[in-house]
C-alpha cells in the first residue's frame, strides 16, 4: 500500500495507506502506487483521485495549486487549499 498525505497551510487533511492517487499535475495527470520512483512536480487546480483497493472507486478531493513530491515513505501533496 502507498502511504498518502494531503497537507494545507491549515492542516493536515489525509493520512493514509491506499492502492493509488491520481494527481493533478501542472505537464498533466499522474498516478502513484506503491514503489513509484521518486519524483516532484508542481499540481494545478483540479480533484485528487484517491483509490483505497485497486478495483475500487476513487474518491475525489478538489485542490488548488502546490506541490507533490514521492519518496520512498510515500506520496506528500502540500496543497494551497483543500476540500
């Protein structure tokens, strides 16, 4: 499982192990499972898709602007806003 956080300047939103989240990347959407290389993109406006099973429906989480960055522990998005 992919450990996920959701972060604002506000609080933190989601702290979670899941299958897969979909990001709104600035070059385009991206998906992160479980072992995906490290990497850091800028996110634009748009729904963070979150699967808890890999056949399971994604729940949406509307964001504006940031960053997300994975690493070995998982995926952090440091989102402007969330919700």
């Amino acid at each position: 499982m992919l450990h996920f956080e959701l972060v604002t300047p506000e609080k933190l939103v989601r702290s979670e192990s899941v299958y897969m989240v979909t990001v709104p990347g600035t070059e385009g959407d991206f998906g992160v499972l479980e072992g995906h290389a490290p990497f850091m993109s800028t996110i634009r406006d748009g729904d963070v898709l979150i699967q808890r099973s890999e056949k399971g429906e994604a729940e949406r989480i509307a964001i504006r602007g940031g960053f997300a960055e994975v690493t070995a522990k998982g995926l952090t998005i440091l989102a402007e806003q969330a919700g």
